[in-house]
C-alpha cells in the first residue's frame, strides 16, 4: 500500500490484521520525504478461514481513511506467466529453469516467439510453444495475435527475455506494470537498439542490464532492478555480448522475483522495491 505520510498508518494496519486473527510475518517500510509519500508491504498469516472479500470489505474503510492505493495478495495462489522470445534463448532457459527448481512461484502457460528456435526447449521444459511470426512486416497483426495467446491462457505477467519487437501503446496500457522486460543497458543510457554495440563506441567501462516495466516510451519504464559491470579497452562488441548475458539472466530473474511476491510499488515513474 501507499498513501500520503501521516501518523497512525502502522498501527492502523498491523491493528487490522491481528483483530482478523492475523499474525504479522514480515513489515517493511519506506517515507519518501521529498514527496511524502508512505510505502508499506506487510505479509501475514491467518489462522481461521477469512475470504478475500471480507478482508477486502473490512478493510476498506481503513484505507479510506488515509487515502491508501493498496490491494491483497495470495501467496499460494501461483500467476500464470507468459515469456516472450526472439532469436537470443539465455533468459528463456534461465528463467524455466528457475521455474522447474521452484525458484520463481509461476505458472509457466506459454511461450510465444517471432522466430522457431525455441520450440524444442520449451518442449523439453513441457510448456506450449507459440510462434507468432511478423508477415509482411505487419507488426499490428502479429500483435494482435499475441493478445488472444494471452488471453486464452489466462496470463498474469508478461515478459519480455530479448524479445525483440516494439509492443504498441494500446497493449502497453492494456498490460500496465504487467509486464518485464531486460534491457542489455544500464538505462537511461543507450536506449533502443544496439546497446552493446552503442556502449563500445562509447567506449564505457562498465556495463549494464535493467529490468524495467514496459510504457508506450521505448525503455523509459519503471525501472525494478539493475547491475553493472567493469569492461575495458580489449572487449569488442562480441566480449560486451558474452559478458552481458551473465547480468541480464541474474537481473531478469531478480525482477521477476520481486514482482511475483508483490514487492514492487510503483510511484510515478519510480518503483519501491522491498527485499526479499
């Protein structure tokens, strides 16, 4: 929950839950004082059976009271998630990876690809697989498709592992911090394409990799996670690749991760991210 800074918020909740029969597991917080604004994520359990709608019709006038933006989770209740790929597969395979050894608490329903490479890994991962090419370089069609995979199965969360196609405004709205993508830079440095290859003419020494929500403004989203690391003068573009793809597979996940035990708030274009 967020809410304009004031006293009595903490008490006020933590109060909630334990007259619910609740216990306070974990609590974390953060004041934006430029702002003053008020984040909190509290995990609780409960001992006696309460729907979600009497938790939320009982707790509505509280957050009323203090003009909350809040919502309730289920931590048992697994989203179904959605990965989209184009040619690259590391973040692909890293991430059903993490999903078969239970690190990531989704549901992998599909894998939807502009390019057929993947077929046989997500075969091997037992996930269905979906290649949605662009014919005729009609991106809007393409789209379109995409949107009735998603929708037919049930997808909570997008992402985006190097998938390599612009997502229209439309979908971007439609799909609100709902979805993930890795970017191969440390943004707001080098947006759009070619990153790598932008960073060595630049000739930087360090590189990054962010994990971002996606917005209409191409790789300006709220930004979840980032990491950087130190290159020098003999890396080519193809060192810069290879060195890359070991930050963007542990920063995706990361973001992942985060977003799957609701820890992420978003505050304009900013996000609070709690720890693990």
């Amino acid at each position: 929950m967020s809410c304009p800074d004031r006293p009595g918020i903490v008490a006020a909740v933590t109060t909630f839950v334990a007259k619910h029969g609740g216990n306070v597991v974990d609590l974390q917080q953060h004041t934006d004082h430029t702002d003053g604004v008020f984040f909190q994520r509290v995990q609780f359990e409960l001992e006696a059976a309460v729907s979600g709608e009497e938790l939320v019709r009982s707790f509505t006038p509280v957050a009323d009271s203090y003009g909350m933006d809040w919502s309730l989770h289920y931590l048992d209740s697994p989203p179904r998630l959605a990965v989209l790929a184009s040619k690259e597969p590391h973040c692909l395979q890293d991430l059903l990876t993490r999903r078969r050894t239970g690190e990531l608490a989704a549901d992998v329903a599909v894998v939807v690809s502009n390019h057929p490479d993947h077929a046989d890994l997500a075969a091997w991962f037992g996930v269905p697989y979906v290649h949605l090419p662009v014919v005729d370089g009609d991106r809007s069609r393409q789209e379109r498709e995409v949107q009735r995979v998603l929708e037919r199965e049930r997808v909570d969360l997008l992402v985006l592992a190097r998938y390599m196609q612009i997502l229209s405004s439309e979908l971007c709205s439609r799909w609100r911090n709902r979805i993930i993508n890795i970017h191969h830079s440390f943004l707001p440095a080098f947006q759009g394409a070619r990153p790598y290859q932008q960073a060595h003419d630049r000739g930087v020494k360090l590189i990054g990799v962010s994990a971002h929500y996606v917005t209409a403004e191409l790789d300006a989203g709220p930004i979840i996670d980032q990491d950087v690391l130190r290159v020098s003068h003999r890396d080519d573009v193809t060192d810069l690749q290879r060195k890359g793809r070991d930050l963007e597979v542990a920063v995706l996940a990361r973001a992942v991760r985060a977003h799957l035990s609701h820890r992420i708030l978003v505050y304009g274009n900013k996000t609070v991210v709690f720890d693990d």
